[in-house]
C-alpha cells in the first residue's frame, strides 16, 4: 500500500460514462448530476437505483484501495458505502488514470444535502455535493 495519496484533477457525478469508440483515451459522460428528485410518492426514504461517479487522478505511486461514502451532511452518518476498489499506479507519476465507479440503490433517509466522497486507503480524497428532494 502507498502512502502517497494521488491528486483528484477531477470528480464528477453522473448518470453513466461509456469509452468513446472513437478514442480510447476519451470517455462520454452522460447527465451531469448535481441534485435528485423524487418521482415517488411518499417519497422517503428513497433508493436511487443508479449513480456513476467518475474520477481522474494523477501522481499515485504504488497501489492503494479506493472506495465511495455517501454521507447526510448535517449528520455526517454513512447512507452508503461502496466495495473497496484496488488500484494499482502506473510507474510514471504523470500518468493520468481514470476510475468509474457505480453507485446502485443508494438509500437517502430524508431530503436534504449529502456528500459522495472517494476515499483512498480509509482517508477522503475528494468530495461533490449533492441535493437530494
């Protein structure tokens, strides 16, 4: 495991991300997500069946295991926790790596602001907003 923690160039939350068939260093995001409604009546406690979160990272050395919170802010308690996720870094410090991961059936208790951090190797690297109506 490393010690050395790579720098989040980007964090995204999304609908999907597919390859790009045309440049296989490209991706396609799909629906930028910001905040989720409910369609569903009484609408909570909801489960929101799928969320991409799409990261690029650059400067890790090493391996290390990267992981998705999704935490209620104003109470910081864990909704959901993702399977760990091993990585293992180029040798080349410069390389740009992406990661996607796949947030299925995320429970939100009640409305209001959650955080989706990426943590890697149990410390939180990065962290995006999201509104939950």
């Amino acid at each position: 495991m490393s010690d050395l923690a790579p720098v989040v160039r980007h964090m995204l939350l999304c609908d999907d991300v597919r390859p790009d068939s045309n440049n296989a260093e490209n991706v396609n995001i799909q629906g930028h997500v910001t905040r989720i409604r409910s369609r569903d009546q009484p609408p909570f406690p909801l489960r929101h069946p799928s969320l991409c979160v799409y990261v690029v990272l650059s400067g890790g050395r090493g391996e290390g295991e990267f992981q998705i919170a999704v935490r209620e802010a104003d109470t910081d308690q864990v909704v959901f926790t993702s399977p760990g996720y091993r990585v293992a870094f180029p040798t080349d410090p410069l390389a740009v790596v992406g990661l996607i991961f796949r947030v299925r059936d995320c429970p939100f208790p009640r409305p209001g602001l959650y955080v989706v951090h990426l943590e890697f190797n149990v410390r939180s690297l990065a962290q995006e907003p999201l509104v939950v109506r």
